[in-house]
C-alpha cells in the first residue's frame, strides 16, 4: 500500500514537472520579442544567430521532440481546427510553432498518467476488476480535460491583465501622440513603460510595432494584436484608431475617449462585484457562522432546560 501511495506521488510530480516544462515561460517569451526587435535594429549579427540557433537545437528536451509523435493522434484534421486552437493558444500568450504539438502532447501524458494512478490506487482498494477499469478510464478523461480547463484559465487571466491595463497605457499614449509623437513611436514609448506594470499588453503593443517596422500595414497589425489578445476592448480600441485614421480625425481624443469609456466598465465591473460579494457570503454564513451563534446563544438555555426536566423527573 505504501509503495503504491508514494508510485503516485511520484507520478503526480512528475505530471507537475512535464506540464511546466510544455510551453514556454515568460521569460522566454519577452526574450524572444527583445532578440526581434535587436535583429530589426542590426544589433544581432549572423554569427551571433547561428550561435544561438546551436544553443537552442542543443536544448531541445525530449519531450520537445517526442511532441509531435504523441501528439499525432489527437492533431485536428482540419486546417480551421488546428487555425482555431493556435489562435485559443495565442490569447492565451504561447505562440511558438511547436505550441500545439506541445499542448496536445500534454493532454496525452497526463491523461495517461492520471489513468495510471487512478488504477494503482483503484487496485490498492482492493477494488473489484471491472471497478478497477472505471477508475482508469476516470483518470485517462480527468487527464484529458485537464489542459483544456487550464487554458480556459490562462485565456481568462490574460484577457483579464491585458483589460485592466488598458486604460493607464491609453492615458500615457495620449500624452505621447500630444507631445509630438507619431502612433508607433507612441505605441513602442508606452511598451518600454509598462513593460514591468501591465507585461502581457506591453508585449502585444511591441511585438505590433515590431510587425509594422517590417512593413506590415499598422491597420494590420493592430488587427493581428486584437486577434493574438482576444479581449473585445482591445478589437474596440483598434477599430476606433483605424476609424481615426481613415476619417482624419484627432487620434489623441479618440484615444481620450476610450480610455475614458474603459476606465468607466472597470468602475462599474468593480462595484458589480462588491454587490455580489452580499450573495456569495449568504452560503458561509448560513453553514458556518449562523450554527455557531445559535449553539452560544441557544446553548446555555437548552443545558438549563435538560437540567430542569432531570430535576423534575428525579423528584417525582
């Protein structure tokens, strides 16, 4: 029985090991933006990117190359359906190629290693064989769906950071676009400075600017960015700049306004949630705080009424 428990703990650690070692930290991913905008800059010269490019061929995990043999099972047929996965896997910040031979490897790995422990611990139970099965297949579709709820989270928090720090990046944009600034000077000025406060919008703004250096159109590129982000405020904020630009209207006061109107949603979603916050506390209180007052206010009476009754009873 101990021998089982600690084969689980083990297995559980390792699927805690092989899910943080899937996909690419932030870090790399902010390096991977600085190393296109050296290269843009002619910073980084051949001889550099070669040796670089040795170093990353070197570091390949095996689980980096054993990606798309595991994950060849479970590959969409569909170019739309592969298309719409990388997309979910973008907002949720992971662009790399190899990213969705990754993602669909770990759903394979840990699905198989979840399966395992369920039907090591089923067996240890003592469990009949057919009951011991159930509890693999059990395991084998947690497993499964596991990275699925992940990445519903990571889009969720993404999408959340990148909302809420939109507002403070319009407001410094403005100020940059009124001091003389053209757009892409303003968007790249406000990348470098919100780099370390707002890191998930700072990189979209740069890696955009980045993209219209190249000689993408900017209407394009900010389009890539709202589709990369997934936030319905950022698709607003891009509409509005190209609206601006083709009308010939001040972009400045544009982007006032919607700073204005964003600040406001963030306003009302806060005291949206202060109201709920009432709701949510009635469960609490109704399991937990409403039995401890009755049995200290209650209690004593009912003691002295327990008492009162032997008394009686004694008596007669």
């Amino acid at each position: 029985m101990s021998e089982l428990v600690m084969l689980g703990i083990l297995v559980a650690v390792a699927i805690g090991l092989v899910i943080y070692s899937l996909l690419p930290s932030r870090g790399e991913r902010a390096e991977s933006v600085r190393r296109r905008a050296m290269g843009l800059t002619g910073e980084d010269d051949a001889a550099t990117a070669k040796e670089r490019a040795r170093k990353n061929a070197g570091n390949k995990s095996m689980l980096e190359m054993a990606a798309p043999i595991l994950s060849r099972p479970m590959m969409p047929k569909s170019e739309e359906e592969q298309s719409t996965l990388r997309a979910r896997l973008a907002n949720a910040g992971y662009r790399r190629e190899s990213v969705v031979t990754m993602f669909l490897a770990s759903k394979i790995l840990v699905g198989g290693a979840l399966g395992l422990v369920a039907f090591l611990y089923a067996s240890a139970l003592g469990t009949e064989s057919p009951q011991v099965i159930y509890y693999g297949v059990f395991g084998l579709g947690l497993g499964f769906m596991g990275p699925n709820l992940w990445l519903v989270n990571a889009i969720k928090k993404r999408g959340e950071a990148i909302r809420n720090g939109m507002p403070d990046s319009l407001d410094l944009m403005v100020v940059a676009v009124e001091s003389g600034l053209g757009l892409d000077a303003a968007l790249l000025r406000v990348s470098d400075e919100m780099k370390h406060v707002h890191g998930a919008l700072a990189e979209e703004l740069q890696i955009a600017t980045i993209e219209t250096q190249m000689g993408t159109s900017r209407s394009e590129a900010l389009q890539r960015m709202a589709e990369r982000t997934g936030v319905q405020e950022m698709r607003a904020l891009v509409a509005v700049i190209t609206q601006a630009e083709k009308l010939g209207t001040s972009i400045a006061q544009a982007l006032r306004n919607q700073a204005e109107s964003l600040r406001t949603k963030r306003r009302q979603k806060a005291e949206e949630r202060a109201q709920k916050t009432a709701v949510k506390l009635l469960i609490p209180l109704i399991l937990f705080i409403f039995p401890a007052i009755f049995v200290v206010l209650a209690g004593p009476a009912a003691i002295h009424i327990m008492h009162t009754f032997q008394s009686g009873a004694l008596k007669k």
